[in-house]
C-alpha cells in the first residue's frame, strides 16, 4: 500500500489567512506550499495538494497519516482543513494527528531561550497564548487581553506569531525579557505540523474537531444560533 515509502505523512495548516501544506517522509519533507490565500483555503487547497502528490507520484491511500492543525485561529479556515482531512482519511482509515496551532507555532524556538510564547490575535481585542519551555508546555492554552500578557513573562522569552505586530508597543515594552526574532512567523509552517504528527497520537475521525477558546464571531454577533 505505502509503495515502499516509510511514515508518508500529509501535512495540513490552515488555522489564518495563510495555507501551508507538506508531504513528509520519514522526517525529510518532500514538497511544500505555504501561501497568503486570504478567504480562499476552499477554491485551492485540494488543487494543491492534487499538484504536489502528482508531482510526487503518490496517491492518498499512500500515506502513513495525516497531520492537521485543529487551531486555535480562524473559525470557517479552520473547518476548510479539517473536513478536507476527514474527507481524505475516511475512506482509507488513514490515521489522523490534530496539532494545536500553539505548538506548530513553538516548536521551532525551543531550547533558544528560556521560554517560548507565541501569541496570536483571537480578534475582538484577544490574544491566543500559551507559554513552553525546554519541558514542555508550561501553561493551559490561553485566551487573555493583550494588556495582560506581561504578567506571563518569566524570563527571557521568544514571542511570536502574528499578535507581535498586533500589538507591537506593548510586545516592545516587555524588553529585553522579551526576544522578538526575525523575520517573526505569522502562521505554522506545515513542515512543522508534519514533525508534530509524526511524535504524537492519532484520533478516532469522529473526534477530529477544531480547537476553541471562544465562540466564532458569528455565534457571538447571533447568541440564540447556540440555542439550536
């Protein structure tokens, strides 16, 4: 079935207005795409991955797993990525491994300071953060006010991610504890999303779901939606 390719995994990121995608076997990846697609993850992301498994000569039953990010981020982007995933590994019982949005975001800054933080804008004046170290995750998955995000610094602390231009005077008051690197990814790269689901633990399909801190703008601008 794997066609003598070892732990073919397909990577999906989709949790903003970027789309990135990655086809990685045994730890070494394949192909890539990483592109701003703002509002059009469902006009291009199967095309996508139609080019680069045709370019590759795999087909979907080829693959070992697939790696998607569950979030937190954009609400309609993020459920773009995880029905297409669904809709790939059903028929072919294709192990699935969510990777949260925090951690793809992390991983590459481990271990270069004493701590990682990165920080995403969750809209309505909110921040998505959790804190890692060499150790770990030290935190909960967070969602708190930017104003508030100084009481999470321990140390000297790597922050990233696209609230760092968000909220730029309040990141830059926050030195020298806090490193801002450069350039300062906005999104996780999906080559990172493949690492993760290489070491971690498929789920069952039906308990694939996306990763919320808070209610979708829609649901807030309409409470009764819930009702239903």
């Amino acid at each position: 079935m794997n066609g003598g390719l070892r732990l073919l995994i397909l990577a999906i990121e989709t949790s903003n207005v970027y789309l990135s995608i990655a086809v990685e076997k045994d730890g070494e990846v394949l192909l890539d795409y990483s592109e701003k697609v703002p509002m059009r993850h469902s006009e291009i992301i199967l095309p996508i991955i139609t080019e680069l498994f045709t370019h590759l000569k795999i087909q979907v039953p080829d693959l070992d797993r697939i790696g998607v990010s569950i979030g937190p981020g954009m609400f309609t982007a993020l459920r773009i990525g995880l029905a297409l995933t669904k809709g790939l590994a059903f028929p072919y019982k294709i192990p699935v491994v969510p990777v949260n949005t925090l951690d793809g975001l992390a991983l590459p800054y481990l271990g270069l300071a004493d701590y990682v933080m990165p920080i995403t804008d969750a809209r309505r004046g909110l921040l998505y953060t959790a804190q890692y170290s060499n150790d770990g995750i030290q935190t909960e998955y967070l969602l708190i006010k930017p104003e508030d995000f100084h009481t999470l610094i321990k140390g000297p602390t790597i922050i990233i991610g696209d609230g760092v231009n968000r909220y730029q005077k309040i990141i830059e008051s926050l030195k020298p504890e806090a490193i801002i690197p450069e350039p300062n990814p906005s999104f996780p790269d999906a080559r990172i999303i493949a690492q993760l689901a290489r070491r971690g633990e498929p789920v069952p399909i039906d308990r694939l779901e996306p990763f919320y801190l808070k209610k979708s703008d829609a649901e807030i601008d309409n409470p009764e939606k819930d009702a239903h």
